[in-house]
C-alpha cells in the first residue's frame, strides 16, 4: 500500500506547489490594482499612512520573522531617518528622493552600531539592548538643537521630486508613497528568498548547526539587522515629507511596542501579515480618535482577541489552514 500511496502523495505535493507561484502573483496584482484606485475610493492621507507603516511592519517582520530576533528599539530607525529626511529637506533644500536617502543612510549608520552592540547577546538579553538604545537615542533627539526637542521638527516641505514633479497635492504624493511601498516589498521579497534568506531561516531555526556548519552567524544576524533598519528608515522618513513633521513620538518606545502589535496581528514570518496588521491598528487609531473610546484599550482587546484565536496571526492561521497549505502557504 505504501508503493501506491507514494506517487499520489508526491502528485499532490507537484500540484500545491505548482500553484503557489500563481496564487502570489495574482495577490500582487490584486494589491496593487487596488492601490492604484485606492486614493479615489479612500482619504489619501489616511492611505499613506498605513503605508508608511505598513513598510515599517514589513521592515520589523524582516527581522523578527525570518532571522528571529525581536527588537524593543527599532523606533530609533523609524524616528532617527524622519528626524535626519526632514532636517535635510527643511534646512539643505534637498529634493525628496536625496532627502530619503539620506534618512536611509542614517538609519543604516545606527542601525550598524546598534546592531553591532546588540547581537552579541541573545534572546531578552539581546531585546533589552535594543531598548536600552532606543531609550538613549529617544533623550538624545529630546535634547539635540536640530530636532525641534518636544516640540518636533515642523514645517518639513516636500519640495519637488527630482527637481522637477511638484508632489505638494496628496494625490500626487500618495503615488510617490505608493510606489516607494512598492518598492520596499520588493526588496523585502528578494531578500527572503535568496541563499543568504535561507542562511537567515537556518539560523532562527537552529543557531548551533548553522555554525556548525560554518556560516558566520553573527555577520548574517548584523547584515539583517541593517538591511531592517534601513527599511524601517524608508519608512520613516516618507512618514516624515507626507505628514510635514517629526516629533519624538517617532522615536519613542511606543512605536517600538506598535509596530511590535502590527507585525503580531497579522502574523509573523509572513509577507502580507505585517501589512493587514498596520491596516488593522492604523484603522482603529483612525476611526477611533474622533470618539470617546480609549483607543490604547480598544486597541489592547484586540490584541487579546487575535492572540487568543489567532496564535499565528490573522494571514499566519490561514496560511496554517486547510485552504492555505492546498494554495501553497507555507508557515511554520
């Protein structure tokens, strides 16, 4: 029985697999059909703002997600790069694109010392290094001359795109953020699934043998660890030309603990779950400001109740699920 099982199993296992491929294209298509169409149907303020963090989701989820490292401090990256993308645009007269890549830039320089410092440690040793980081970073922008204290840096313009698209209507900008979006998801993608991904997975799975093995554990951890804040300053430093400001919120151990909320929600180690997560709180904080309704509690139940049906978040269960593995949804 077990000769003739075989060939049945190994068919089903071709034909699940075989439609994954189909089964991701069109969800790509069909999220960015509908971001195309998306700022005619819904405020397009609102919409770059759950794009902005939906990218930081996606950035945090990088990290958590495929090299199993959970951080306390990646605000610093988000705040640090919308501090340093807003000065350079206010103060430099730097167009959008340089001013951005600026941001990046700083956000690679902190996130290769915080990196550097923090992956030494492991497990909530290597958390509460982080944290105590992005404490350090968050007084530093308190005090620094350049970054507004608590009143924030304001009055950032978005001067034009490339020297010559004028990008102050949101319509025009939320393409600017569209694409951008578009673009990190991108990168995020062919990161994870190239060989240094699968080193990346190796050791979230199995430190010990990956360095028996002879992969340099500690480069790929610090490569991963860049690679997220750099993403996350992408993020932050979009966040920081739509919304014309940066305050220390950005930077604040609140962002942290929400972005930590997001990626949970919707399901870690999956693509589109860092993404339905930030639609999810964004949209609560949202709807909810204009009410009476404490949004942290209303926010918090929610929390309560997707951890207790949703172990794997949202898009992680239906991964998980009967219909998700026939599609050809891996989770572990």
């Amino acid at each position: 029985m077990a000769g003739h099982a075989s060939p049945v199993i190994a068919r089903e296992a071709v034909e699940v697999s075989s439609s994954a491929p189909a089964v991701r294209l069109a969800m790509l298509l069909a999220l960015a059909g509908f971001g195309l169409v998306a700022p005619f149907l819904i405020y397009p303020l609102f919409l770059m703002k759950l794009l902005c963090f939906a990218l930081f989701a996606c950035a945090f989820n990088l990290l958590i997600g495929y090299a199993g490292l959970l951080s306390f401090g990646h605000a610093t990256f988000f705040g640090g790069a919308a501090y340093v993308t807003g000065y350079a645009a206010k103060a430099w007269g730097l167009t959008p694109e340089l001013a951005i890549l600026v941001g990046v830039a700083a956000a690679v320089f902190l996130g290769l010392i915080v990196g550097f410092l923090a992956i030494r440690r492991q497990g909530i040793y290597f958390s509460m290094i982080t944290l105590a980081l992005g404490q350090m970073f968050f007084f530093l922008c308190l005090r620094a001359p350049f970054t507004g204290g608590e009143d924030g840096l304001q009055g950032i313009p978005r001067n034009k795109l490339f020297g010559a698209i004028s990008i102050e209507s949101d319509m025009t900008m939320y393409y600017v953020v569209f694409a951008i979006f578009l673009i990190g998801l991108a990168i995020i993608w062919r990161f994870i699934h190239s060989p240094f991904g699968m080193v990346l997975k190796a050791i979230r799975e199995n430190e010990q043998r990956a360095i028996s093995l002879g992969y340099a554990v500690d480069r790929a951890k610090l490569g991963a660890f860049v690679m997220s804040a750099a993403l996350a300053g992408l993020a932050g430093g979009t966040k920081a030309l739509v919304f014309h400001f940066a305050t220390l919120t950005d930077v604040g151990w609140q962002m942290s603990g929400e972005v930590i909320l997001m990626t949970l929600l919707g399901g870690i180690g999956t693509v589109l779950g860092p993404i339905l997560g930030a639609g999810l709180v964004v949209t609560l904080e949202n709807y909810l400001a204009a009410t009476e309704f404490p949004v942290t509690i209303i926010t918090g139940l929610v929390f309560m109740v997707c951890v207790l049906l949703f172990r794997r978040g949202v898009v992680g269960e239906f991964y998980a699920s009967r219909l998700g593995r026939k599609l050809g949804f891996e989770h572990r």
